[in-house]
C-alpha cells in the first residue's frame, strides 16, 4: 500500500495500528504527490493509495491523476481530518473509492481499506448521506451548481442499482444484518463488518496487500 501523508509521525503510526490488525500489509511511505508517484513506478505490486488531503498546503487529490497515469485502476482511499462538504466534494469530483476522517476509529480505517482491497468502496457517514440525497433528488445546498456537481452526480449513477440502495440504507444509519435482509443478499456482497476479514481464530485471511 502507498500511504501519502506530509506527517511521517501520523502516517508511520497509523501504519503500525493497521499492521497490528494484519501483519501481511506493507507500505510505501510518501509525503509528497512526487514521491508517491515516484514509489508507484518502481513498486508495481502496490495495490492502494491511501491519501491525506493537505500535503504542506496543497491538495493531496493532485496525486491521483499522477498515480492513475501508472497505474490506470489504483483504488484511492482519502484519509484526512476534513469531513467538511466543500472537501468531501472535491475528492468525490476526483473518482476516489473511500473516504475516512482520521477521527474515526482504527478499526473503520481497516474496514475501509479492506472493502477497497476487495473491489468495493467505503465512505464515511457524511459522505453517505450526501450520496444518498443524490440519489433522492433533495433540494440541499450540499453542493455549489457547477461542473464538480455533474461529475459527483454521474460517479454515483455508475455504481449499481444494489450499491445505490446500500448507500441510501447505510445513510439512514442501518445495521449490516437489515441491510442484507432488505436487499435480500448475503453478507459476502461487501456488507460484512471489517472483522469479517479474520479467521475463527481472530487471525488475518486476506492475501498479502501492498
């Protein structure tokens, strides 16, 4: 996994949390979007970007055009302390696959980077119900009336009927087990909660991420 954050303490930190939960994960360490795309090149293994948005005063989405010219399908993982509506946009503007505010528990990082890792998406709860009054055509003034909003509208029509009413009922706060029972699907269809990745033993099962 590349990890770009500009606070080698924060991102070395959050590492070691993460490879607590799974000793199989390796990072790649970049505090700037040159060095991140610099990492990519050489380590064609990586498989996640996770992303901080403020790198010393610039925007971290500056990476993912530069990571995406690499390698084209790179699943991008947000990673920051804003959950502002006006941050949240712009990242969903730039086709990223999750978001998760550092306040959020270690635990919903791992989840999110495992629904990634899988294919799937995770974003946090504001994100959600943004998707979800989307989705339902409210009149709210989450997003200024420009292109961005086109964009955001047509990323979140791309995803499937089945994603869609995950998003909306994740919004409305439902547990996964109601949510699989609505959609009438099992939990194998990215609704397992983060610990459905372990063992009976309490142990990592995924293969080896990067």
């Amino acid at each position: 996994m590349l990890f770009l954050d500009d606070h080698p303490g924060v991102r070395e930190g959050i590492a070691d949390l993460l490879k607590n939960k799974n000793p199989r994960f390796v990072f790649f360490m970049a505090s700037t979007a040159q060095e991140a795309s610099s990492l990519l090149e050489r380590h064609a293994e990586i498989s996640l970007a996770i992303v901080d948005l403020n790198l010393d005063g610039k925007s971290g989405l500056e990476a993912v055009p530069l990571l995406r010219a690499i390698k084209e399908n790179i699943p991008v993982l947000v990673y920051t302390m804003y959950a502002d509506r006006f941050h949240l946009r712009n990242a969903l503007s730039a086709n990223i696959q999750g978001y998760v505010s550092k306040d959020a528990p270690i635990e919903e990082l791992y989840g999110a980077i495992m629904q990634l890792l899988n294919g799937g998406s995770f974003f946090n709860s504001a994100a959600t119900k943004m998707l979800s009054a989307l989705m339902g055509g409210k009149d709210m003034p989450i997003f200024d009336s420009d292109e961005r909003t086109v964009q955001i509208f047509a990323n979140y029509k791309a995803l499937s009927k089945t994603e869609q009413k995950i998003f909306a009922l994740l919004a409305l706060k439902k547990e996964v087990a109601e949510i699989a029972q609505t959609i009438g699907k099992k939990r194998k269809d990215g609704l397992e909660p983060a610990h459905a990745d372990l063992s009976e033993n309490g142990n990592p099962r995924p293969p080896c991420p990067h």
